[in-house]
C-alpha cells in the first residue's frame, strides 16, 4: 500500500494547526477567568476591608476609579471567555458528531456554560446599571447616593464570585 507522503504531512499540519488553536484559545478563557475571578476575590476580601478605613468621600472616590478600570478589563475578559468557552464546545461537538459518535456535553461543561453566562449577564448588570449609578454619584459628589450604590456593586460581585467559584468546582469535580 502506498501512501502519498504530502498528503500526510499536509494532514498533520492540519491537525496541529487545529489543535494549537484550541490550546490558544483555552489559555484565553483561563487567564479571563483568572484576571475576572481573582480580581474579585482581591476588590471583595483584600481591598473593600482596607478602603474601610478610609473617609467616605476620598474611600468612594478611589473604589470608583478602581472600579472603573477593573470593569474595562472585566468587560474584555467576561466576553472573551464566553466566546472562547461557546467556541471550544461547539468544536468538541462538532469533531465528536464527525467521528459519527453522539455528543453528550459533560454536566460540568454545562454548569460552567450556564453559570458562565449567567455571570456575564450579571457583570453587565454591574457595569452599566450599577457602576454608572455610583461613577455619576461620585462625579456629582452625591455621597449619600454613592455608598448604597457601591453596597448594590459589592453584593452583586459576591454573588458573581461564588458562581465562578462554584464553576471552578463544578468543572474539576464534575468530570
């Protein structure tokens, strides 16, 4: 039997191309999920107890210029791991159906695509009711509006940071 070594070669180039791909993309949904998780678990149990003890007016004025560029990054992050992680499944999916066995989504990949995009929506929530509430509070220098607006902030972010983690968990224990 002969075979026809260009053929190979171009095939391995294929699948190695393919398969650099998906690593590249699943090193962007990681390090997103990194950069959003860790950067809530930092604001929520590091930065909010040492800004405590900060006056109100100078304390509200820094988390909101905190916020404001962690948002930026998350915004970025949030929609790269939702459109890398949806990517990587439908590419699983599809090479799965093409080798003419059923796909059958593991229910960890489920929770992280249902808990994920609940999260996302969650974030935007955040970042363009919430957030827009305290940054023009802050800008207008209304302080009594500002604090119960961070407070909304701070109990969504909780909210969000046990969904990621409950991902994470969900992810490895759920395989």
């Amino acid at each position: 039997m002969a075979y026809d070594s260009n053929l190979i070669c171009a095939n391995r180039l294929i699948f190695l191309e393919k398969l650099m791909l998906y690593d590249v993309l699943k090193t962007v949904h990681v390090l997103s999920i990194i950069l959003w998780v860790g950067g809530m678990m930092f604001a929520l149990w590091f930065m909010r107890p040492a800004m405590l003890q900060v006056e109100q007016q100078p304390r509200l004025t820094a988390v909101n210029d905190a916020m404001g560029r962690f948002f930026k990054a998350v915004l970025i992050a949030s929609v790269l791991a939702l459109v890398t992680g949806y990517w990587m499944l439908g590419r699983v999916a599809k090479q799965t159906v093409q080798a003419g066995v059923s796909f059958e989504m593991p229910i960890g990949w489920w929770v992280m695509a249902v808990l994920g995009t609940l999260m996302v929506a969650i974030f935007m929530h955040i970042r363009f009711a919430l957030y827009k509430r305290l940054r023009d509070a802050v800008q207008f220098g209304a302080w009594d509006k500002a604090a119960p607006a961070l407070a909304k902030i701070q109990s969504w972010v909780a909210v969000n940071l046990g969904l990621g983690l409950a991902i994470i968990l969900a992810v490895y224990l759920l395989r």
